[in-house]
C-alpha cells in the first residue's frame, strides 16, 4: 500500500491534485503481538484534529482501517465532513489465518466502517463485486499503476543461480501463502524477496530456497528483471502491485485464479492462472516476455490518480477548512 501511495502522490500534480499525508509519525506506538516489525499508531485526536486543519483539505480520504484512519473518520463525523475510504486488505482473511476469528464477523466490522464514506475505493472489479455481494455500498473502482521506467527488462540483476529461476517478492508472513509456492516441485531455484514474521521459520523448512532480504528502488526492479517466472501464491491480496511491477520487468506471472492475479492477468497472454501452482509455474515459462512489457505499458500511475480524483471528487468538502487539495490518512 505504502508504494500505491507514494506513487498516487507522484502523479497527483498531473491530474490537478496535491497530496498531503496523514501519518503515524510522530505518534506513539506499539508492537503487533506475532508480527515483529510491524507496529500500530497511537493516535491523539487533538494532534490528528491539528493536522487536518492544518491541511486545509477540499477532501479527505481514509486509505486503511487501522488506528489512524479510525481517529481521522472520527474526526471527520464529529465535524460532519464527507470522506472516501479505500479497501486495499483483506485483513478478515489475514485475521482468520492468524487469530482463527471468523472472516465474517472481521467483514461485519469493516462494513460498518466503511460505511460512513461517501465512497469506498476498490482496486478490481472482480472485488467491487465481491463486496457488494458482502453488504457493501457507494463503491468505488481505483486501480493501480506501474513505473515502467523504474520497472524494465533493460537492467537485470546479474544473479549466478540455476535457471529457470521462480522468484516471489513481498512480506514473508503466512497471508501471502509462500508454503503453496515453496513446497512446489521445481526445476532450478526458488528465490524470495522480502522479510517477516515467518521469515526465519521458511528459511528452516526449505534450506532449498534462496531468501535475498527486502531490497527497494532500482535494486528490487534489477532482481525482479533477472527472474523467469514471478510466482504470487497469494489468495488474500486484492491487488497484488508487484504483479505489474513484475510484468513491466518482462517476468510473466504465475498464480492462483484468485481476487488480484485474475484482475491483473485476466485473459491476457502474459501469466497462467491455475488452482494447480505448480503447472501454473511451469506453462509460464513459455509466455512471450516482451507481450508482459508491452501490457504493463498501458497501465499509467497518471490514469489511477485521474480515477482517484474523480472518486474524492464525491465527497468535496463544500463549507471549506483550507485550499490544498487533499488529505490523506
């Protein structure tokens, strides 16, 4: 999400838009109890109501549903300020795998958050439908982008591993399913990029498996680049940008035929979705690594943030508290 964002402000000024975050820094915090590294805001409402104010926003958007974005919807309800909000995690999911509490109830919870925006951004179709089907309403489509000038074939990571090398990128935590990927039988290596909870405990399970840490800007787009296949085992993503990122690489995907995978993918000739990961893998070897580049091209950072403006557009703040374009929490 951090990435969705930071690229969402990037291309803002080319659709008329500023960007003001809203951020956990400079709160208190404390550590998610399983998840070592991650940590959650304590906010305080004065020092959230000050930052508002001092945005002057003409909209505000609540881009998760953790402490921060509770405490700006609040605000915004205590103040009776029309907002949007996104739904970018299936975090009943995520929670259900971790703490075994139905996703039903954590979906009843989030539906009721989310109903008091104007509306609720979703970056597929395929979840747009999804949702409404589980009582959601005033739904939004916002889809995501690619930097294909950071993203490209041209500058591969010279990696001396035995081909064909099936690489997955993101958090090592037991939502993104990297067992359904790691356990497979492959021919050459199995590369992971990325750290987590479960980090320690993959490494033990599949010494096979070559674990390269987190890696960031032109140095994750050169590992990604040396790779055959990109392999994304997830079922719980509801996008997955690394996809896209993938794809820009020439790297075609290979993944479950699941919310994120299938809207990316779809029937395009550039991945193999299939319930069997492992001929999902193998059939990917044979996609045209130039029809993944040429694909990514179409998908423009600039073209999510016009769909992000029309979106917040809907819930303008008519009686005005400031003249910068927006804040974000």
């Amino acid at each position: 999400m951090v990435r969705t964002l930071t690229s969402l402000a990037r291309s803002a000024p080319q659709v008329g838009m500023e960007i003001v975050f809203l951020s956990p820094e400079g709160f208190s915090s404390f550590p998610v109890p399983s998840y070592p590294g991650l940590h959650l805001a304590i906010p305080d409402s004065h020092e959230i109501a000050r930052r508002i104010e001092a945005a002057r926003p003409d909209a505000i958007h609540v881009a998760t549903e953790g402490p921060i974005g509770h405490a700006v919807r609040a605000y915004c309800l205590r103040h009776r300020l029309p907002f949007t909000t996104s739904f970018t995690t299936k975090f009943p999911e995520y929670i259900a795998a971790r703490f075994f509490v139905p996703a039903t109830w954590s979906y009843g919870v989030l539906r009721r958050f989310h109903a008091a925006g104007r509306v609720t951004m979703a970056s597929t179709g395929s979840l747009v439908r999804e949702l409404r089907g589980r009582g959601f309403r005033r739904l939004g489509l916002w889809t995501r982008g690619v930097d294909t000038e950071l993203f490209t074939p041209e500058r591969a990571a010279p990696l001396d591993l035995p081909r064909p090398m099936f690489l997955n990128v993101g958090r090592v935590a037991v939502e993104k399913n990297l067992k359904a990927f790691l356990s497979l039988d492959l021919p050459g290596s199995k590369v992971v990029i990325g750290a987590g909870p479960q980090l320690d405990e993959l490494k033990a399970r599949y010494p096979d498996a070559h674990f390269l840490g987190e890696r960031h800007g032109a140095d994750l787009a050169a590992h990604i680049a040396a790779a055959d296949v990109f392999v994304f085992p997830s079922r719980t993503d509801t996008y997955g940008v690394v996809q896209l990122e993938a794809l820009a690489c020439g790297v075609p995907v290979a993944a479950f035929p699941v919310t994120g995978p299938r809207d990316v993918i779809g029937g395009h000739a550039v991945g193999v979705l299939d319930e069997d990961l492992r001929a999902a893998c193998l059939g990917a070897l044979n996609v045209s690594r130039a029809e993944c580049r040429a694909f990514a091209l179409g998908r423009s950072w600039e073209a999510s943030a016009r769909q992000f403006a029309r979106n917040v557009a809907r819930a303008r703040i008519r009686r005005p508290i400031g003249t910068a374009a927006g804040a974000t929490a």
